[in-house]
C-alpha cells in the first residue's frame, strides 16, 4: 500500500474501505464521475485529505478521500475515455480504419450495449466535429449492420447491443419487421427486405407469413392510415413479383381496390406516398377505373404536385392517349386554369428540349400569360410550390423558346401583363423583360418609354401616360389585385365546376360563367393598360402663374357675374359636388395654359359661355 495510505489509515483518518479504493485512484488515473463526466486524477493532498481532480469542465476541483473513494470510478488504461484522453488523433485514426473493431471495444466495455446518445458523446468533439462524426457514424453503421453482430436501432436514445452471433441482412430485417408495431416501421423492414430478397434462401417459408401479417396490417389499419396501407400493398405486390413461390392472400387488398374507393381523395392520397410507389399506384387505375381511368389521370394533372403530374402524363403516353393530353393542357392554357405544377412539367428544359415532343406545339407566348395568372393565384397560399418561379427565373432559354415564331402584338401584351404582375419581384422583372427584348428588340420602347420602331419599320408614339393621383391610383391597383386574387380564380373553378355537369351545348351556368370570364379579362386588360401608363403626383408646387394640373381656378361669368371654382386633379379624380373635375375633361383643357384676366370659352348645356380667370392658386386638399 501507499506509505501514505498506509499512515492515514493508522492514524484513523480514513477507513480501510477508503484506503483500498484510494489505492485504484493513484496519481494519473483516469475516472469518471457521474456527475462531472471524465477527468484525471492530478494529486492526493494528506495535508486537507483531499484527493484533486482534473475534469475535462471542472478542472482542479478537490474530493475528500471518502467522497472520492465513493464516488469516483477508476478506468482501466485501454478504456476508450482514457485512450482519448491520452491520444485522440491515434482513435481517430483507428476509428476511421475500423469502425467495426472500435465500436465492439466500447460495447465490451458498457456490458455489450450503449445508446446512440452516449456513443456520440464519447466522439464529440473529443475525437470528431459534429459533421465529421454524422458522416463517419452513416459509414459506420453500414459496416456494422453487414458484419451481422450489432443491433442498430431507429432512435438515438436506444441502445446499440452486440450480439454474439452474427446475424444475416435478411434475418435482420426480417425480425424488424415481425416486431414492428408502427405501419411505417414495417414499411421501413419491407423495404429492406426487398433490398436483401437474393439473400433469403427458403421465400415460400420466410417471406409468405410476412406477406399475410402485412395483408392483415393493411386492413386494420386502412381507414385511418390510408396512404400507408396503399404503400403496403404496393410493396406485397413488389414481393410477389420478385419472390420464389409467393403469392397474396385470397381476398387480400389490392392498389386498384384501395383507389376505388378513396376515389375522392385520390391526388391527396397519391401526393403522400413515396415517390418510388407513384408509378405502381397509378399503374393501377385502369383497373380501378376502367374506360374512366384517363380522366382520373387528367384529374391528377390538374391538381397534383410535378411529381404526379409527370407521372400521370407518362402513364396517358405510355397507353396511347398523348392526343387527350395535349387538348387537355391546350384547353387549360387558353383558359388559364391550367396549374403551376403541370406548367412546371410542360415547360422543363428536358421536355422541351425533346424534338419528338408531342406539346411542343403548346409552347407559345399564351403560356407566358397562363403562367402569371396560375402564379399570382398561388401567390397566397403559404404551402406553394416555387418550383414554377423558380424555372421562370432560372431557365435563360424559357422566355426565347416561348416568343419563337410569336407576332409582335402577342409578345407586348405578354410584356404588358408582366410589367403588372405582383408575382416577382422588380430585379427578376427586369432581368425577364430582357430576355423578351433580346428576341424583340422593338419592344424596347416598352421598357423605357421612349420612342420605338413599329413591326413595319415607322416610327409610332408611346401610348400618353396619364397623371393621376395616388389615392386613385392605388384604388386601380387594388381593385386590380381584386380581380387577379379573388375574381378571376373564383371565376376559373365555376366554369370547371359548371364543366363537370356535362352537356356544355345547353348548360346555362357554363355559359354564364364563360361570359363572366370574358367581362374580366377584358377588365383585366383596361386596368393593365391604366396602371401601365399611370404617373402618380401628390399635385406639389404646381406652376400657379397660369392654370395648370393641381391649381384650384375661380371664374366669373362675364353674363351672370356668378363665380365658379374648378380643382383640376388627375385622369380619374372627380367629384363634381366639391368642384373637382380631371385634367382631361372639356372644362380643364380650356382653362390649362391660361392666365388670371384671360377669357375663356367654356361649354354648357345652353352652348358656350364666356368666363374671366380671376384667381389661380394651389390646390389644398384640405
């Protein structure tokens, strides 16, 4: 024993249990404290009976000889805290050469078991960086689920277990799967299953009983965990395809059977199974639907995500209906229902870069206008997909390869309803009305302003802006984001609706609803021609040494003496009660450019009458 253990001992200052644990914990020893964690022991002081440790938090803190012997754990010195301590590079080393071999040492040491949690504390950041060790630990675990011997669990706070047997891939997931008790975990062991299914000798005796719980899982659980169980039965129907001897149960569900009768959910139940499974559940409609299974299709076209719209145009193709396609998106098109999704198939740098393409015909500039409108109804649904936005932006050759072969006045009122959409922002405007200059370089004018050449070579004007107020301006432009928002999308879903009553030769509501749309697109196009042109003023500092837009005018009659006082405001300011009339009107364009002392000629309803200008002054709101 230490001499000095050993005189502490005889002069009864500590127990013999204490002198024996003191012993273990000699000077240099690693420990772990419950409480502390790792540290190492720098000295015993018998002065204050003290014993001083180093922990990697609290370094230099002192036990009593009691407290420490009770409460500190001595490690042995291949100890992977200690082997850490001593030389972490060397474990990193090993570790990233052998993760199999490290990762059995440290179970040997935690009685064969050892949560995820506690695993990773042991390597960061003692030994890794967090995003060193995530795909360290990602290699790692595929070393250790091949070697057969550990048991890796889905949870980090479970423990990884070694195993003295090694146990196969396919037992594994086998096991995984009758101890499963969530759909999604058995769903998880299925796929693996599918994965090793070349590993399983006997499938008739280890895959068929899988085959039926799987069977029986799907219809306790297919009302309430309908997208789960329709991936269940897809991946019965994948084991049976690909297994020796395996069949499905007799009056076992089937995907068309499922689809039949979540008929009304379908693009909803459809969008929540894995992309993988897409294909096979459609593949199922024809015999869920029969001769009605193309329209399914088109229905999921125009309500589905670009996953599923891809897929379900590749199914029309794939079965000879590509003509119902194309008139169904044509259709779509020019009445602006079609959606972002689908216009994000139709318009991918890969479809269109196809010669062969059966849609390229599609592609004009009515699809530029199509994807403002499907756009700016999307612009308030917080769950929106970006993907359209994004390929607008992103794809230089989208906006070239839409104007190709277009005519002029198709190409402005694009531009037109571009420079007024709310659904970029004015950077990403600009950058896209470049691109439609670069293959119309006479629309420049319609960028800048200023004079342009005409398709025949002439010069032509710009349209006269129009000075307005801006209280009435943003009266437009609300009433604008009304109709783009609310009405025109409202508008869009009562002709589908009224469409999917049939008979559209004497459906009265399909009509109306035809006739409405007509009414706003052609309110639509007033209003982007007025907003375009629209310069607005707050009518400051107008030029009051003669009448101008924003001076307040009194006249007095030269027959009645009666005087009169005229506001003159912007194109849409009147309120004839308070004498507010537009700079536009007969009254204001008589008296703009004149003088106080000057005789003008106004209009009335008993002819023309002279009045003299007595006074010009600003206009005051208030």
């Amino acid at each position: 024993m230490n001499p000095e253990i050993q005189k502490a001992l005889e002069a009864g200052k500590i127990s013999e249990a204490t002198a024996a644990a003191l012993e273990n914990l000699s000077e240099g020893t690693c420990i772990v404290h419950k409480s502390w964690g790792f540290g190492k022991i720098a000295k015993h002081d018998f002065d204050f009976n003290q014993v001083v440790i180093n922990f990697t938090a609290k370094p230099g803190h002192a036990m009593q000889f009691q407290y420490a012997a009770e409460s500190l754990k001595p490690l042995a010195p291949d100890h992977i805290l200690a082997r850490i301590a001593e030389n972490a590079g060397k474990v990193h080393t090993e570790a990233t050469q052998d993760p199999v071999k490290i990762t059995a040492g440290i179970l040997a040491q935690n009685h064969n078991r050892i949560s995820q949690d506690e695993f990773t504390k042991l390597f960061v950041p003692a030994v890794f960086k967090e995003e060193e060790f995530k795909k360290w630990w990602d290699d790692a675990k595929k070393r250790l689920k091949k070697d057969g011997h550990f048991s890796i669990p889905t949870k980090k706070s479970e423990p990884i277990v070694y195993r003295s047997e090694a146990v196969s891939h396919s037992e594994q997931h086998l096991s995984a799967f009758q101890q499963a008790r969530q759909v999604k975990d058995q769903i998880s062991a299925l796929e693996k299953i599918l994965r090793s299914i070349a590993e399983i000798t006997d499938h008739a005796a280890q895959i068929q009983p899988v085959i039926s719980d799987l069977e029986d899982s799907a219809r306790r659980n297919l009302k309430l965990r309908t997208a789960e169980c329709l991936t269940l039965i897809s991946l019965r129907d994948e084991l049976v395809e690909r297994g020796d001897k395996l069949q499905a149960g007799t009056d076992a569900l089937t995907l068309a059977a499922i689809l039949l009768e979540e008929q009304r959910n379908l693009t909803t139940l459809l969008e929540e199974i894995p992309a993988a499974k897409v294909k096979r559940a459609l593949n199922a409609l024809q015999e869920a639907f029969g001769e009605e299974w193309s329209a399914k299709a088109l229905s999921l076209i125009e309500r589905g995500s670009t996953r599923l719209v891809s897929e379900a145009a590749r199914l029309l193709q794939d079965n000879d209906r590509t003509d119902e396609l194309r008139t169904a998106l044509d259709r779509a098109i020019r009445n602006h229902s079609i959606s972002s999704a689908a216009l994000t198939w139709l318009c991918d740098k890969k479809e269109r870069a196809r010669k062969d393409s059966p849609f390229r015909g599609l592609l004009h500039p009515r699809v530029m206008s199509a994807m403002l409108s499907a756009l700016e109804r999307d612009q308030f649904n917080e769950n929106r997909d970006r993907k359209l936005h994004d390929l607008i932006i992103n794809d230089m050759e989208l906006m070239p390869d839409l104007l190709s072969g277009a005519e002029l006045e198709e190409v402005r009122e694009a531009m037109r309803k571009l420079l007024l959409t709310p659904v970029f922002e004015d950077l990403n405007k600009r950058s896209l009305l470049g691109r439609f200059v670069r293959v119309f370089p006479e629309l420049e004018a319609l960028i800048s302003g200023e004079r342009s050449e005409s398709s025949s070579g002439e010069r032509e004007e710009k349209q006269e802006g129009l000075i307005v107020s801006w209280e009435s301006l943003q009266k437009r432009q609300e009433e604008y984001e009304d109709l783009i928002n609310k009405k025109i999308p409202e508008n869009s879903r009562d002709i589908n609706e009224a469409a999917s009553h049939g008979d559209l030769k004497e459906n009265a509501e399909f009509k109306a609803a035809k006739e409405m749309q007509r009414m706003l697109g052609r309110r639509r196009s007033d209003l982007e021609r007025e907003i375009m042109i629209a310069r607005g003023t707050d009518f400051a500092n107008p030029d009051t040494a003669q009448v101008s837009i924003g001076t307040s005018v009194i006249v007095k009659d030269a027959a009645s003496g009666q005087t009169e006082t005229f506001h003159i405001l912007g194109a849409w300011d009147s309120a004839l009660e308070k004498g507010i009339i537009s700079y536009k009107t007969a009254v204001a364009q008589a008296l703009i450019g004149q003088k106080i002392g000057a005789t003008v000629s106004l209009a009335s309803e008993s002819g023309d009458r002279p009045v003299e200008i007595t006074s010009i002054t600003a206009w005051n709101k208030n």
